[in-house]
C-alpha cells in the first residue's frame, strides 16, 4: 500500500505528536517499557514524515540536481537538531527531564499544525 507524499507528512507528524505525548506520560510514570515502545514508534512516524518530505522536495527535480537538495535536507536537519540539543542541554541546569520534553512536545505540536496547514500534494503545487 503506497501512501501519497502529503498523508506521509501528515499522518507521520500526527503520529509523531501523539507519540511524543506517549513518552511524556512513560516519563512521568517511571516507565522504561512504555518509553522504549513509545520512542521506536516516534521514531518510525519520523521516518514516515521525513520521507514524505524528501520525496515532495524530489518530485519534478532532474537527477542531476537531487545531490544538492538531499544534501542541503541534511545539512539543515542535522543543524536544526544541534540547535536544540544545545538549548536542551543548556536548558537542563534549570529543568528536569520532563519539562524538557514538555517543550520538544510544545515545538512538535507546532510543527504539526504547520505541516496540516502547508503540506501539500507535488501534483497540486504545479497546476
């Protein structure tokens, strides 16, 4: 069952919000089992939305090209995660471990409402 590229986005970060959501609550409960379940399934819906992600920005992109946009991607995510790994860590003299995620929840929902809001179809976007 192939998804389109925009319900990959959409359907990965739903799921990656709400399974954040999950990993707060195994925080708060003390729960290794259901922390592990819960970040391997985040992990996967991730997956999804990056995917649907790369392959929105591919569509219609000449193979000579798709070197320099899969490499500008990484670039950009590898630097987004550095970012907020270094305010996490600079954050973690003041907060615990759970309102730390609390705000990583706070950025995913936001990330969620924009990628409901901007995703759209490669098909829909060159018409």
């Amino acid at each position: 069952m192939r998804i389109y590229t925009v319900n990959a986005q959409r359907l990965g970060m739903v799921a990656f919000t709400f399974l954040l959501g999950g990993i707060l609550v195994s925080l708060q409960r003390g729960s290794i089992a259901l922390f592990l379940l819960t970040s391997a399934c985040a992990g996967i819906a991730q997956g999804a939305t990056l995917t649907g992600s790369i392959r929105s920005l591919l569509t219609g992109v000449a193979p000579s090209e798709r070197a320099g946009i899969l490499s500008l991607i990484y670039a950009t995510s590898y630097a987004g995660a550095a970012v907020s790994s270094f305010i996490a860590g600079q954050l973690a003299h003041h907060l615990d471990l759970f309102h730390i995620a609390l705000c990583y929840l706070g950025l995913a929902v936001l990330a969620c409402c924009i990628t409901l809001i901007f995703a759209r179809s490669p098909q829909a976007s060159e018409g």
